[in-house]
C-alpha cells in the first residue's frame, strides 16, 4: 500500500507514522509513504501557498496553483507506474465521515493520495480538478488535515495484510458485526482487590465466547445504542440482551 501525502507540513506526518506498528510496517516495505510539500511547487518568489479569500472574510485560501501542480506530479508518477488513476481523499469537515467500512473499502486500494488543508482551506477550483473523495474525521473543526490523513492511514494500514503481527488480532474489533468490542483483561490476575472475571480464567471456550458475547452486546446497547440496531441479532443474543 502506498500512501501519498500532500501537505504544508512534511514532517508532521513522517515523525508520526515512523513509530511503533506502521513505521515497523515502512521499514518492511508493506507500506510506503511519500509526503510531498505543496509550498515546493509555488511559482511565487517567497513561496506563499496561500492568499485572501475573494469576497471578503477572515482568514487565507490556499491558492489553486500549488495544490493542483503538486497532485498532478504525484498521480502522473502513479498512473505511469501502475496504469490506474488514482483516488485523491481531500480531507475535509464537509465530506463524507469516515468509519470502519470505509477503512476497509479504502485498504483494497494500491495507492492513495490524501490532500491535506489549512487555514480556511483550499481554493475550490483545485478541490474540483483533483479530488476524488471529501473525507471528514467527525463533526469538529481542526486546523489542518494532517491529523485527519494520519488518523486515516492508521487506521487503514492495520487492514493491510501483513502490517498487525498477529493477523487475528484485527479478526473481530469494535465495529464488526456493528458491535463494541467485549472488555480484554492481561495478567495480574488481581489488581488493587480487582478480579479478572472468573469465565476468563476457566479455559471453557464456548463459555468465554459466550460471555465476551453477551458483553459485546451490552456494552453496545450502552454506549451505542444506534449501532445495535444495525445489528443482525440471533435468538441466542436477544437472550443475552434480556439477561
Ligand atoms: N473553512 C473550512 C470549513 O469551514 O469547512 C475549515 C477549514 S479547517 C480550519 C482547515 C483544514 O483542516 C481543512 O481544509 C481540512 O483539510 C482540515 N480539517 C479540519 N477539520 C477536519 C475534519 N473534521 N476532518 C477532516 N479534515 C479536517
């Protein structure tokens, strides 16, 4: 999977996706990421990306020039290399929300360019020209889209075969079947007077996944009651529900 990222700030998204379990995936080669900063292809002698917005207004635009040069040397690259155009995400308040499904959807993808934003965002024009998807990270207003492209190629890469150590461990998570995840619990077995459940502990595995079931269960009925509704129920889960 390779990851393209268009942005003022290079390096906040390097820094962030070199450690732990992505960078571990960059230094095997099963991701790529390539940033590419937009202010390397403003035709303006100070190098200034951004500019007052027409009709008045607080805040800058980023100007149309640099964003459309700097997408087109990238997706020029990619179609060459692999004959297919590819999909440019423009992260963005206003677009789609991203969630699970989408993550899934998007790790089929060779390649993904994401567009980052700042100040007031981008000229509309370039938006137009290049992008393919608008993505939003959920109904708040940050700064600039770096945080949103890397809460997505997280998010992402942990679907790519290879990327987890333990391939299982992203088998069944919150989100699948439209439930929470059950509650995990790690050694010691008592902490500060806190017992693990005793099902845990009794090597009986219809019975833990009965239980880790029934905990799904509530803990969605709880915390997200519209996800439950989404749910395709057994009998046996209704059961579990009326407990
Ligand atoms: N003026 C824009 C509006 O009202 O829609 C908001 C611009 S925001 C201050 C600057 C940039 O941050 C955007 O261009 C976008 O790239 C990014 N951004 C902010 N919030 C985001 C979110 N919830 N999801 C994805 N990107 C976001």
């Amino acid at each position: 999977m390779n990851f393209y990222v268009l942005t003022l700030f290079p390096e906040m998204i390097r820094q962030c996706l070199s450690a732990s379990i992505t960078g571990r995936a960059l230094e095997k080669g099963i991701l790529q990421l390539d940033t590419v900063d937009i202010r390397d292809f403003s035709e303006n002698k100070h190098n200034r990306v951004d500019d007052y917005p027409y009709g008045g207004g607080a805040g800058m635009v980023m100007a149309p020039g640099p964003v459309v040069r700097a997408c087109r040397s990238i997706q020029g690259k990619i179609e060459i290399e692999s004959q297919k155009v590819p999909r440019v995400i423009y992260l963005t308040p206003q677009g789609k929300v991203f969630d699970q499904t989408m993550a899934e959807e998007l790790s089929k993808e060779e390649n993904l360019i994401f567009l980052c934003g700042h100040y007031e965002g981008i000229d509309e024009r370039a938006l137009e020209m290049v992008v393919t998807d608008n993505v939003s990270i959920g109904d708040y207003v940050l700064t600039g889209g770096e945080l949103p492209s890397m809460v997505m190629m997280d998010a992402i890469s942990r679907l790519v075969p290879g990327v987890l150590n333990n391939e299982t461990s992203a088998e069944f998570e919150t989100f699948q079947d439209n439930l929470l995840e059950y509650p995990q619990y790690t050694r010691p077995e008592e902490f500060e007077g806190k017992k693990v459940p005793e099902v845990l502990l009794s090597g009986h595995h219809a019975r833990i996944e009965d239980w880790r079931r029934e905990q799904s269960l509530k803990r969605t009925r709880e915390n997200r009651p519209d996800m439950l509704e989404k749910a395709a129920l057994t009998e046996k889960d209704k059961k579990f529900l009326h407990t």
